[in-house]
C-alpha cells in the first residue's frame, strides 16, 4: 500500500515500510516540507508518530519532471522517470501478460459504452 509521509526535511526510519519517492511539498499542502512516497504498512507509519497523508487515485509529480502514477487508492503504483517511463511498479500491479490476455484486441467503445 502506497502512502505518503510528510516531514520538515528528517528521513522517516524505514520501520514496516519502504521509502519509494521523495519530493518537495507542494506549495497548496499544510503539514511539512519533504513528501517521502512510502509502500508498506500504513498503521506502522502512523504508530510511529510520523505524519500520515493517504493517496488517492491520480498522478503525484516529483520535482524532477517524473512523479507517481496511483490506484486502486494506493494499492496500485508506478515510479516514473517521466509520466511515459516506468521505474519501478507494486508487484500486485495487474496486467494483460500476466492474465493470459497479452495481444489481446479490446473493443474499447463496447467496454466503455457497452455499445
């Protein structure tokens, strides 16, 4: 499960989790000035007294013009160089190779539309 932690500039100890990205916090969040991306257990994170903020669906940008692509709110995640290149991925990520589909031609108007 990805989540962040947000500091005034300490590295968090990486105790029940993994520190996957780091970057300056925005300008419009409260709370701290350094977000470290972190994949693990988001109750060990919180009983360590650090500063929990949960991911939602969506596209967190790093300062270096890559960022983190999440879903399935934080079970699911990619480290991006940039917002076309993969890192590095949750192993639990799915994908059509890995169901047997890869190659697979998808009608993508009858799967959104169902027409």
């Amino acid at each position: 499960m990805m989540f962040i932690v947000r500091t005034m500039g300490e590295i968090p100890v990486e105790v029940g989790f993994l520190i996957r990205q780091t970057r300056k916090t925005p300008a419009l969040a409260t709370g701290g000035t350094h977000d470290f991306f972190c994949d693990g257990e988001i109750g060990v994170a919180r009983d360590q007294g650090l500063n929990v903020v949960p991911v939602h669906d969506g596209w967190y940008a790093d300062d270096t013009g890559g960022g983190v692509a999440i879903w399935g709110q934080g079970r699911f995640w990619e480290i991006r160089d940039t917002p076309f290149t993969v890192r590095e991925t949750s192993t639990e990520a799915p994908s059509p190779a890995a169901e047997g589909r890869a190659g697979e031609i998808v009608n993508v108007r009858n799967a959104i539309f169902g027409v």
